[in-house]
C-alpha cells in the first residue's frame, strides 16, 4: 500500500487554533488526477493514472484509489499496471493544469500578499497581515480552501502552523482535503514523534548516518547534543537539522516571482545505457548550471531532470529543494535521485539534461543554514581559477578519464 493513499490522514478538532500560526502550506490533492476527473466526472470511484502508455512511460500523478495499490508518481507505467491493471489512463494535459494552477493561486493572492508559490500545485502562505481581515489562521485556512473548492472544484489540504517547515508536514499529515492546525505550544508534540526522514535535508544517506548513532526519531535528534551531531554530519547540516528537529525555523516567505530557467543538456552520439557515462554528464551539466547560476547571483528552489529515450520518448522530473542553492554537487545529487525515481537505469538514453527552475536572488536566500558550505567554497575557487584562466583548468575527479594502456 502507498504511503501517500491517505489511510494516515489526520486533521484538527474544530475548536484547534492559534494566532500565532501565521504560516500556511496549502497543496492541491493528487493536482493532475483531480482536475482529470473534474473534467471527466465518469471516473469517479476508479482508480485514474496519468501519464503515457509507452513501454517507458512513467505516472506522472494518480488518485487516491489508485494509490491505494501502490501506485505512486514517477513509477514506470508497467509497474502501475502490474499493481493496478483496472487503472484508467489519461494522457497528460499541461496545459490544462497550468490553467487551474492559475486560478488557484490567484485565490492566493486575494487572501494575502506573502505567497511563495513551490510548484504548479503548492505555496506557502503568511497570513499574518490577513487575520486582521479575515479572521484567525484557521479561519483564513478555511475561507481559502471553500474558495478553491467553489472557484475550480478542486480540493487542497492545508497545514497550519508557526513555522513554514511545520506547516509543510502538517499539510501532508491532512491530507486528502484536510486541515491541520498545529498550535505552537504543541509543535515538539507534534514533530518529535515523526522519523527521522521527515526532517528537511534527510535523504538516504544522512538517514544511515543518523541511524547509525542509534537515532531513529525526531526527538531523538532534538535532544542529542549538537557537537555529537556535527561530527557526524558537518556543521551546517547538523545546525540545520538540530534546530528543526526542536522546532526553529526562521525562514519567511520568499516573494521571488520570477520564472526563469537555466539548463544545459546534451545529445549522445550513440545510445547511452553505461551508468558512469550517464553519471559524468549530470555531473558536467549540474556543474555548468551552478556556475551560470552564481555568474548570475541567483539561486533555484527546484532542479529538472529530462531525458529522452533511444524511442524518442521524453520524460521530465522535478525535486524541490528545502533551501535554494547555485551549488553544483547539490544539483548534481537531485538531479541524480530524479534518474533514480524515474527508474530509467538500464534504458537507451538518447538524451540528457539539467534544469534549475525557480530563480530568485543569491544573495540573501541561502537562510541561516548551508548544508553545502564545504561544496559552495571548493567551486567558488573553481570559479576564481576559470575567470583567469579559462573553463576547463580545473575539474571533479570523476570528469577525468583514466589514461588508457598504451
């Protein structure tokens, strides 16, 4: 069963508020199976996938009935079909979602002027100046979600908290159509009993990391002590995820806007399906785009993943990041964790590339963490090395082929 079918859902007693949870997440359920089946309301009850039926296709979104098999985004199709062979398959529809999109996030916009818009179907929102209007910050939660819902037809779940990174967990806890009000004397309550995972910055490797020191929940990290935590993680890292894990988070809406884009990609001379090949590339393209992206004193909230088959086929993957970055190691290992979602080791690749989305300013967007700070130093020098002498003086290790026997 999916972790994302809802059978975890929780919401807020009708009597739980506090003005002093001005942060809002609010996030359209399952965005592109709804608006299918709000366009289609024959589809109703049935599990809906969206996506190709190529033999390479992935889903792109899927309903709550088709989760419930176990379906997820970014899985191969086959897959889906093999763990839901009643799904109904829609083709995707852009250009439809964005419209909707538009919709809804001007509902935003009328409620307050603090929106940080994450995507095509998320924002969070400071709500601070609109509860002198509207009321508190459950009853502004409530005034915005009837208004999606009367607006488009479409359902979001909302979180509601003091900080954005509560509110964030909250509105996932909501969901479908929920609400989720954490007071913020109850926020340790709430987020000590989570896993580790579900603190921002805790892929993979850092979760082995912690379980390895015997720490297994939030709490656990919030009460280790931090020097503990830094010589197993780092500085900034450890800084970042201690503080989180006791409830600090003093970021506030961002309200860069501006929907610029910067990517490199590359044509293969020949199919590709050699792994270490398919590595360099991202990692050549990861680094081109972070040096363009400091040239320009800008940082991206998201990296994109394209790729095209030998069958010409093209699919795309996004991961939104917790803090916005111009490091290349950074992009490198999101756009990396994007190839290994879309399950595409092993596939003819024809074509590769990295894009980072959701630019905003450099310079005071980095927030009171940098869990790259090793990494931004190193290309910084690198940076310094090519305006004197040219690209290419200097490269990672893993861009430097091996001499072969003569």
């Amino acid at each position: 069963m999916s972790k994302q079918d809802g059978s975890t859902r929780q919401v807020s007693a009708a009597d739980a508020d506090d003005s002093r949870t001005p942060f809002l997440h609010v996030d359209l359920d399952a965005f592109f199976a709804s608006v299918e089946l709000l366009d289609n309301p024959a589809l109703a009850g049935k599990p809906v996938v969206v996506g190709g039926l190529g033999p390479r296709s992935v889903v792109s979104a899927a309903n709550y009935e088709a989760r419930r098999y176990g379906v997820n985004s970014a899985m191969p199709m086959a897959l889906a079909l093999r763990r839901c062979p009643n799904a109904v398959v829609v083709p995707v529809r852009m250009a439809r979602y964005a419209e909707l999109s538009r919709q809804v996030m001007s509902i935003f916009d009328d409620m307050t002027p603090l929106v940080e818009r994450l995507g095509i179907d998320e924002a969070f929102l400071d709500v601070s100046g609109a509860t002198k209007l509207l009321g508190s910050p459950r009853t502004v939660a409530q005034l915005l979600r009837a208004r999606v819902l009367a607006e488009t037809g479409l359902t979001c779940s909302v979180g509601v908290a003091s900080t954005k990174f509560v509110a964030k967990l909250a509105s996932g806890r909501s969901k479908p159509n929920g609400l989720l009000v954490v007071p913020a004397d109850e926020t340790l309550e709430f987020l000590h009993p989570l896993p580790i995972s579900a603190l921002w910055g805790v892929g993979p490797a850092t979760e082995a990391q912690l379980k390895r020191l015997g720490l297994n929940r939030v709490a656990d990290v919030a009460q280790t002590p931090l020097e503990v935590l830094q010589g197993a993680l780092g500085p900034a890292l450890a800084l970042k995820l201690h503080s989180l894990a006791n409830g600090i988070d003093p970021r506030s809406i961002s309200l860069e806007r501006e929907e610029k884009s910067i990517g490199h990609e590359t044509t293969f001379s020949f199919d590709v399906t050699d792994q270490l090949e398919i590595r360099r590339a991202l990692l050549r393209q990861a680094d081109d785009v972070a040096a363009r992206l400091r040239r320009a004193d800008v940082v991206a909230r998201t990296v994109v993943l394209k790729l095209r088959y030998s069958d010409f086929s093209t699919v795309t993957k996004s991961r939104t990041l917790a803090e916005p970055t111009n490091v290349g190691r950074r992009i490198y290992e999101e756009a990396l964790a994007a190839f290994d979602a879309l399950g595409a080791a092993g596939k003819r690749v024809r074509l590769i590339g990295v894009r980072a989305e959701q630019l905003g300013a450099g310079g005071g967007s980095l927030g009171l963490w940098d869990p790259d700070e090793e990494w931004r130093e190193a290309e910084l020098a690198v940076d310094e090395v090519t305006a004197r002498f040219g690209k290419g003086m200097l490269r990672p290790a893993a861009l430097v082929k091996p001499p072969t026997a003569g």
